[in-house]
C-alpha cells in the first residue's frame, strides 16, 4: 500500500482513521507507506495521542493510543 503524501494533515487524516478502524499501526511500515521518516510518523502519533487526551478532558470520554509491545504496534482503545 504505497500512499505517498508528505502532506501531515493527510497523515493524520489517515492514522486516525486506521487506528479507528482497528487497524494495528507500526511505524516503520507507516513510514515507508507514506514516503516519511519513523521519526515523522512517531510526531504524527504523539500528535494523535494528544489529540484523544484533550477529548478525555474536554469530553469524557477515555479513548487512548497505547502501544503494544507484542505486536510493535499502536491501536486506540
């Protein structure tokens, strides 16, 4: 799946929408789907992560981004 967008708010786009779908997230292969670096996509996921804790707050509602070392991905919960 070569999607090749430098374009963050595309990225971003496109993360939240896999980790809602279910989809496990690693980052190297993120980054070589997108054309970007690992350390990109980790900003992209720090920059997600946030996100659904100021929704806990703001919200109430508890969604968070973990990382699970089984599977060296991230999924939401």
């Amino acid at each position: 799946m070569m999607i090749r967008s430098t374009d963050k708010a595309a990225r971003l786009l496109c993360i939240n929408e896999y980790l809602n779908t279910g989809k496990n997230i690693n980052l190297q292969s993120l980054a070589d789907d997108f054309g970007v670096s690992k350390r990109t996509i980790q900003r992209d996921m720090d920059e997600i992560k946030a996100f659904y804790a100021n929704e806990i707050v703001r919200e109430g509602k508890y969604r968070n981004v973990y990382f699970d070392k089984r599977t060296n991905s991230y999924r939401l919960d």
